[in-house]
C-alpha cells in the first residue's frame, strides 16, 4: 500500500459564515435600480462606539473603531479607516473624514469618505461631498457639491469643441436650430 | 439647524390649484442627453444641476467622475418670501448661486426649469449663468410646446445615456410659456444653441453654447 500525501487540506468543517457584504468603491453602473441588499454598506454593527442623543462634543474626535452620532458634535470628526454613521438624532457641524461616512441626521460641513458616501432619506447636509461613490436616497436633503473621483483616465484635453462637431450623433428625430 | 426650507418642493404661487395626484412617471429618448455624456465623459467636469437631487442622477453621473453641484433652483423659487416681488431679480439669481469665486461650471443641467420662470427671470438667470461658466460651457434644457405643464417641474432620472424618466409630481398644470428656439437665445446672451431636438412628446431639447 502506497501512502500518497494528499494536496487537499485537512477535511473541516468549519462554521458557515455569511459571506461579507462588500464596500465596494468600483464603478457604479448606470442603473438607478436601488441597491440590493448584496452590496449595500452594513448600517450598523453592535460594536461601534456611540455618541448618545445628550451628548454634545466641542472638538475635534478621532480614533480607531467604527461610530455612531446620535448627539451633537462640533469640530472635526477624524476617522478615516472606519465608518462613521451619523444617526436620526445625530447633528453635526464639523469637517467628517471616515471610509464610509452614513449620514441620517443632519450635517453642516464637508464630507470626506474614502470609500462611500451615503445619504439617507431623513438625511440631510450642507456642505460638499468627496467620495467615489456617492448615494443620494430619495427625500434626502442637499445643498453643495459632490466631488467624485474619476474611475480611470477619460481621455485628455483636446478641443471640446472641435471634438464636438467631429462626433456630433446622428439625430433621428426633427432638428431645429435656432 | 434648519437651513432647509420646508416650502422647498411646493408649487410657486401662480401656478393655480395644486392636487395631490401623481401621474406614474414616463420614459422618453433623450438625444441631448447622449450627446452631453458624450462632452461628459471627455475629462472632469464642474457640473451644476438645478433640479432637486436625485439619487439616481448622482449615482449616474459619479461614473464620469465629475464635480457635482446640486442647487435646486425651483426649490429655492418657492420658498422666497412673501415681500420679494413677483419676480426674482438679478439678486435674487445671485444670492442663490453665491458659490466661491472661482467657481465655473462645463455643463448645466437646467432642466425643464426654463418653463417656470417668466421671460424676465430668465434673462435675469442667464446673466448669472455666464458669470459662473467657462466659455464652450453646455447648458442641457427641455422646453415644452404642450399648451400645459405641469404645476410643478418634473423630476428627471436618467435612465441611462439615452433615457430620461420624466416623474410628474403633481396632477395639476400650468399653462405652458412655449418658448421658441429664438426667444430661449434672444433671453439666455452669451449662449447660442449647440444641438436642439424636437422629441415625438411635445419637447425641445437644447443643448446650448457659452460663447
């Protein structure tokens, strides 16, 4: 009897773990379809850290752990390696820098997320936005700019113009120029 | 903090009787759409879109990596007060678009807006508007030769590079200025029409020059 050494691994059998939900910063497609719930950013996890609804901050937060804003914070907000979530009760006037920053609540002043930006329904901000991806839910409240970064190179910077009346598209329909 | 006006989305005072009925939204071919994605698409780009946000707009146009800025320009319209006359003046357009002064935007997505403002507001706009583009800039806008509107702008999601999804948010109507090609570039100085469609619903597409 031959002993063969075998390549597979030990035979286990681990516990099922869900799969992660990705945070994907790739391009978005198109579709305004709404998104499933595969790829949609976690909304909370129980161990985030929390600033309750008394609670009011004058300063600058940093840190190294996810969190949640259900209070008032004024200054900067620093987290740029976890996710910062500012809840329904949550009323921030500061800069906020996270990966992916959830606003609920009420934000005056920049955003900054590394990864995604997310802006839901009772949210609402006033200030710009940077983020690669960017999500607006409908009933959601804002005034100011939403900075995203281009997913490759687009070409570079020949005549608009000229470029325009080269590739000008075939109409189908009536054309009327004034 | 309450710097968002709860008047934001209702209709402006002249636009009658307003019912709560909402027509289910229509999908129409865009070819002054396709043809701005084409501009889009060439580098970064400032844009200003003065239709209330849309998630999905936001979403579609985050793939061309551009710089987005969202003033809802009608939003803005029917929340001024009471004493500020029935029309919005040159100040009126420029407190609305106090943006830092070096801003300057490539394309302007104005909409169906053009129908819901009086010929003298619009001329007003246009001023502001050269202000704050670079010459070769691309203003996208829809006018309506239907003798009605509705009482309210509609709200446009793109579909796709092709497709606008006109959502009616209000049953009632208005009637509608029915601007002519050479009144939009007799009121909108500085700006002549680049491309304009005639679409099958009833509505011309324009895709204006900065000159």
């Amino acid at each position: 009897m031959v002993w063969k050494k075998s390549d597979d691994p030990p035979t286990q059998h681990p516990e099922p773990t869900p799969a992660p939900r990705p945070m994907t910063a790739s391009a978005p497609t198109p579709s305004p379809a709404p998104m499933s719930a595969a790829n949609e950013p976690p909304r909370r996890s129980s161990t985030n850290a929390t600033i309750g609804p008394s609670i009011f901050i004058k300063g600058d937060l940093s840190g190294e752990e996810d969190l949640v804003i259900e209070g008032r914070v004024e200054g900067k907000v620093d987290l740029k390696q976890n996710n910062v979530t500012i809840g329904k009760n949550g009323r921030v006037r500061a800069d906020v820098f996270g990966k992916v920053v959830i606003i609920e609540g009420e934000v005056d002043g920049n955003v900054f997320a590394r990864e995604q930006a997310i802006l839901r329904q009772a949210g609402a901000i006033r200030g710009n936005i940077t983020a690669p991806r960017v999500m607006l839910e409908d009933g959601s409240r804002f005034k100011g700019s939403i900075d995203m970064e281009a997913p490759k190179e687009t070409g570079g910077n020949a005549s608009r113009h000229s470029d325009r009346e080269a590739n000008r598209p075939e109409a189908t329909g009536v054309k009327a120029t004034a | 903090m309450s710097w968002f006006s709860s008047r934001g989305s209702g209709p402006r005072k002249e636009q009658g009787r307003v019912q709560t009925e909402v027509v289910e939204p229509d999908v129409h071919r865009s070819l002054a759409l396709a043809a701005l994605c084409e501009e889009i698409r060439r580098r970064k780009l400032q844009v200003l879109d003065l239709g209330s946000a849309v998630g999905s707009n936001v979403e579609f146009l985050s793939q061309y990596g551009c710089k987005l800025f969202i003033e809802d320009l009608y939003a803005a319209l029917s929340s001024r007060a009471p004493g500020e006359g029935e029309l919005a003046g040159p100040n009126f357009f420029a407190e609305f678009l106090s943006l830092p002064e070096d801003t300057r935007f490539d394309v302007v997505l104005a909409w169906d807006l053009f129908d819901y403002l009086q010929r003298k507001e619009l001329a007003a706009f246009s001023e502001q508007l050269r202000n704050l583009t670079n010459r070769g800039a691309l203003i996208f806008a829809l006018v309506s030769y239907h003798k009605t509107i509705p009482a309210q702008p509609y709200r446009f999601r793109i579909k796709d590079e092709q497709h606008l999804i006109y959502e009616r948010r209000t049953g009632a109507d208005r009637p509608s200025p029915r601007l002519a090609p050479a009144e939009v570039t007799g009121l909108l100085k500085g700006f002549r029409v680049d491309r304009s469609f005639l679409l099958k619903h009833g509505i011309q597409e324009y895709l204006l020059v900065r000159e």
